[in-house]
C-alpha cells in the first residue's frame, strides 16, 4: 500500500501550490525574457481556431478565412480540437492577441504541474507527489510549448490527469473510477489522437486485473470504455455531420502520412522525420484548400500507402529511425536543430532539455524498479510510451511528440527520488539509533543484550528510568533526552 509521507491535507496543497507558481513563473519568463516570432503553422492554427469559435464562427480553416474572409468558410478538423477549447476562454474574455494566448497557454502549463504533483501522490505519496511537481515545473522539455502555443503545453495536464485516475481506480475498483478514467481518456483522445489507445493498453487491463469476480471487471472495462466513448461521441458526430467522408477525431493524417513517406524522409539524411515539399507535390487531387478535408485527407492516405508498398525494404530500417528521432537515440542534436527551425523551439533550452531527459531516463529505470517493489503497477506509465512509440511509427519522428511519455518519466523519476530519500532516511535513523543507544537493541528472544555493545548508553543506577509510556516492555530514554524522530 502506499504510505503518505511528509506534509498532508492543506499543508501539502499548500506545498503544491507554491510548486505551481513556481512553474507558472518559469513559463511566464519564457514569454517575457524572449522575442518570439509571429505564429505561424500549428501556433497559429490554434490561436486563431480560438479566436473564431470566440466570434460564433465554428470550427473553420483559419486560413482560408484570412484569404477569402466571410465570403467562404471552410469546415475544418485539421487538428483535434482540445487545445482550441482550452484556448477559447481567453479569446471568449476578449483577449484574443497572440500574446494573451501565450500567456493563457502558461496558465495552462502550470495546471500540469499541479496534475503532475496529484497523480504522482496518488502513485507513490506525498513526496513524490511534490517531487513530480517540482520537475514538472522545470523541467524545459514540458514547458518549451507553452510560449510557442502549441497542443504539447495541454499534453503534461491530461496524460497527468489519465494517469491520476488510471491509479486511482487500481487501489479503489468501482464503477465512479472507471468512469472517471474512461472520462480521462476522451479528454486526452480530444487532445492528442493517439492517446485513445489507452482505452485498450490501460483501461481495459486495469478492469481485467482487479482481483474481482470476472463478471464485476467486464462491467467496470465497459464502464470505462464507454465513458471515453461519451466524451469523445459529440465530437464524432459533428465530424460526421460536415464532411463527406468518415471523420472522427481530425483529418490530419493525410497530409502527415504524405509528409513522412517520400524518398526524402526514406532516404537520405532526413530519413524518418517529415518534407514539406513532399506533402507540397503531392499529388493529392483537388489541390484547392477550400474542398472538404476528409476527401483531401483520404487521398493523402492512399497516396502515402502506395508508396510504402513500393519500399518494403526500407520500412524497418524507416521505422527505427522515427522512434530514435523521438527518443533521443538517433542524431539527436541534428533533430533539436530540425525542432528549432520546424517549431521555433529555443536551442539553449532545447539543449538543456535533451540533457534533461536522459537524466530522468535514468532515474525513470529506478522508478519502476522501487514502484515494483512496493507492489505498484508499473504498465500505466509505460502504456504511454508504447503509445508514443506506435504513433511515430505510424507518422515521423519529433521531440515534441514525444510529450507524453515525459509525463510517465517526471512521475517514475519522482518515485525514485522519493524511494532513496526513504532510504538515506532510515540510515541516519539507523546511524542516530547506533550512536545513542536509543531505542535499545533487542535481542532475537526480545530482550536486551547482557552487556553493552559499542555506542550504547547504560541506565544509570538509581536514576528514574522507568517503563517507556509507548511500550512498558522498553526502558525510557534517559532523563533530559528527547526521542529521537
């Protein structure tokens, strides 16, 4: 079971609070203390996606509206719309600059901090929950996002929320915590599409596993499963509703696909990462921007799948390359650079970040290591990077896509952390325990040893030394010394 340590109740919200401010104030710095450039691509997408649903316009392509104006609306579903919607009350209060949303998006980052300290206290206790907090709120590779308003700085509070709720339900299996990690996981699918896969890699095994009848784990497996298809089905529908061709979660996976599968992301130095020009030449037909997206996303599809099936020889070797670009493994300063130029990424920071990582990586293998040992299940955390590993094997290789497995390592990392401060503190009891000589050594049959061994201090005779009040078996410590804690 896992045991609270440290500070509790207020006193420890108290403590996260104080964690959180702290990462609000590192990502406001990096709004203030730096120049960014006008949002373009994603960054732009997003905030001026928020600014039209502000205006009562709907989810339409903010480009085209730039072009043609009111004169043509396009509908769209490029991107998942989670970020959007976070995004929507800033513009919905009137601050619709780029500036107010990048600001918005700090607060927004900051709230991950807080769900990273929640969801590591819940794993591994009030430690390791400030812990998670306090890297979470430094840590450059979860906060980098937020200044550039791009979807990673939602990444941090929803897979922190998912993984909150998937322990949760592990220590109490009812039906109001698979619904609540069921809810979790929509949210997350909303926000990033590959994270609808922890439906199958977490909800379902975590029902699975409970040790209840089998009749009560298929109710709380569909009972999670249905909770993320209720948070996910209005969206689906309105999709379904404006385009022509099935539409669910977004119609990005065309132009992604077309983007990755080139000779030049399958040969060459770029090899698993992505081509503008080869999503720009593809012959994806119609080319216009102002035709529906599902039709425009179903060509890109069977486009990238033809050439796929062309070069089979290559996919492997295609396959490693985008997972090592994700995971640091492969040419990993040439990708930070390729993440500065495609992203706007700062190079410093991205520097310290990439360092950053390893770091936790290691500390990530004691985490799951101490967590096995106190009987905690450690498949949540790593579920999601298997999911961040099938996604880019799937697409290209980016840092930023790997978010949310930084989440499942600033959590396992915290746990280590927790689990040796444990440690170095039980030594110095030990140590404190062997130089007072208190409290006294038994010995196997449980009582004292007959002579004294080295360090400990001898009663003295005829002083009060009577029984010890929270043990009468135990002799009291001598007159004038406290207990040690």
């Amino acid at each position: 079971m896992r045991q609270r340590q440290g500070a509790a109740g207020h006193s420890w919200f108290a403590w996260l609070g104080l964690v959180t401010g702290v990462g609000l104030g590192v990502r406001l710095a990096t709004v203030l203390g730096r120049h960014t450039p006008l949002p373009h691509n994603d960054a732009y997408f997003y905030h001026a996606s928020a600014n039209l649903l502000a205006a009562g316009l709907g989810f339409i392509n903010p480009f085209d509206y730039d072009l043609h104006g009111a004169h043509q609306h396009v509908a769209t579903a490029a991107f998942p719309p989670m970020f959007t919607f976070a995004l929507f009350p800033a513009s919905l209060a009137g601050f619709t600059s780029f500036f107010a949303h990048q600001v918005w998006s700090c607060v927004i980052g900051a709230a991950g901090v807080a769900l990273c300290g929640i969801a590591g206290r819940e794993i591994a206790g009030d430690r390791a929950g400030l812990v998670a907090a306090a890297i979470a709120a430094v840590y450059p590779n979860l906060w980098i996002s937020d200044a550039l308003v791009m979807s990673e700085a939602l990444t941090p509070a929803v897979v922190a929320l998912v993984l909150w709720a998937a322990y949760r339900f592990w220590r109490r299996p009812r039906p109001l915590p698979a619904l609540a990690l069921g809810a979790a996981v929509g949210v997350a699918a909303l926000s990033r599409d590959e994270l609808s896969l922890l439906v199958p890699f977490v909800v379902l095994p975590l029902a699975l596993l409970a040790r209840l009848p089998w009749r009560r784990r298929l109710v709380l497996a569909g009972a999670g499963a249905l909770a993320s298809a209720l948070v996910v089905a209005p969206w689906v529908g309105y999709n379904l509703s404006r385009f022509k061709e099935p539409t669910f979660i977004s119609t990005g996976l065309g132009v992604t696909l077309v983007s990755a599968n080139c000779r030049a992301t399958w040969y060459g130095p770029d090899v698993g990462y992505w081509s503008f020009p080869c999503a720009l030449h593809a012959p994806i037909q119609p080319k216009s921007a102002t035709v529906d997206e599902s039709v425009q996303d179903l060509e890109g599809r069977h486009i990238a799948w033809r050439f796929i099936t062309a070069h089979p020889g290559r996919i492997p070797a295609v396959a490693l390359a985008r997972i090592g670009r994700t995971f640091g493994l492969f040419h990993p300063l040439e990708q930070i650079r390729l993440d500065v130029g495609g992203d706007g990424r700062p190079y410093r920071w991205a520097l310290i970040g990439l360092g950053t990582y390893y770091a936790l990586c290691v500390l990530a293998v004691g985490g799951v290591v101490s967590l096995r040992r106190r009987g905690v299940p450690v498949f949540p955390l790593l579920a999601v990077g298997a999911v961040v590993v099938m996604s880019v094997v799937v697409t290209f290789g980016q840092t930023r896509y790997r978010s949310p497995f930084e989440v499942s390592l600033v959590l396992l990392a915290a746990a280590a952390i927790d689990h040796a401060a444990g440690w170095l503190g039980g030594r110095r009891a030990a140590r404190r325990a062997f130089v007072t000589g208190w409290p006294p050594r038994l010995d196997q049959d449980g009582s004292e040893p007959a002579a004294a061994g080295a360090g400990q201090v001898l009663p003295a005779t005829g002083s009060g030394h009577g029984a010890s009040p929270a043990n009468p078996s135990l002799p009291s410590p001598p007159t004038g010394e406290a207990l040690p804690p």
